[in-house]
C-alpha cells in the first residue's frame, strides 16, 4: 500500500501556482493521474482558484485533481429560522433596566 505523501511549500512562493506544478511534476506523462488526486484547501473559496491555478500552468485544459474545502459553509445554511422549522421560541427577555448586577 502506497504512503500518502505531504510536502510544503515556502511562505514567499505563489501557493497554488507552486502546487500546481509540483503535483504535475509527480503525474509525470500520465493525462489521467491528476484526476485521481484529492486536494483539501480551507475554504471554498480557495478551491474555485486552484482551478484557475492549474489551467494557467497547464497552458490549457486538464483533467483536474478534485478540490475539497474544509471548513467553509455556505452563507445559506448558516440562517436559521425557527418558524420554518416548525419550532416556537420564547419571547426575548427585556433589557435591564439600570438595578441589574452583571459583573464581566
């Protein structure tokens, strides 16, 4: 069974440009090898750019590694609505009015 690999990359070099190459340099001649990695990014955000990374130094169309973000979400499953969800709240608690003893 082969060993994953994992390698860095300098603070100063452009990160995905530098991943880019460094995983077609490991691909070698085979088209299909790239399409079978699997690269985990932080955030959504950062997958949609490596695609761009790769077309840039592939000079072109490739089959792609899959991108996969870690710790993003979407803003629209961050909403929640209780009343959608069929649940009833309690009303707000009313502001302190001045004798309240809150120490922080």
């Amino acid at each position: 069974m082969k060993q994953p690999s994992v390698f860095t990359i300098a603070p100063s070099a452009p990160f995905a440009q530098t991943l880019a190459r460094g995983l077609i340099a490991r691909a070698g001649d085979d088209p299909l090898a790239l399409s079978s990695a699997v690269i985990y990014l932080p955030t959504r955000r950062a997958a949609r750019g490596f695609g761009e990374a790769f077309a840039t130094v592939m000079g072109g169309a490739v089959l792609l590694p899959q991108f996969r973000p870690l710790g993003d979400s979407e803003e629209d499953e961050l909403l929640f609505d209780a009343a959608s969800q069929g649940l009833e709240l309690a009303p707000a608690i009313a502001p302190c009015a001045g004798n309240c003893c809150w120490r922080g």
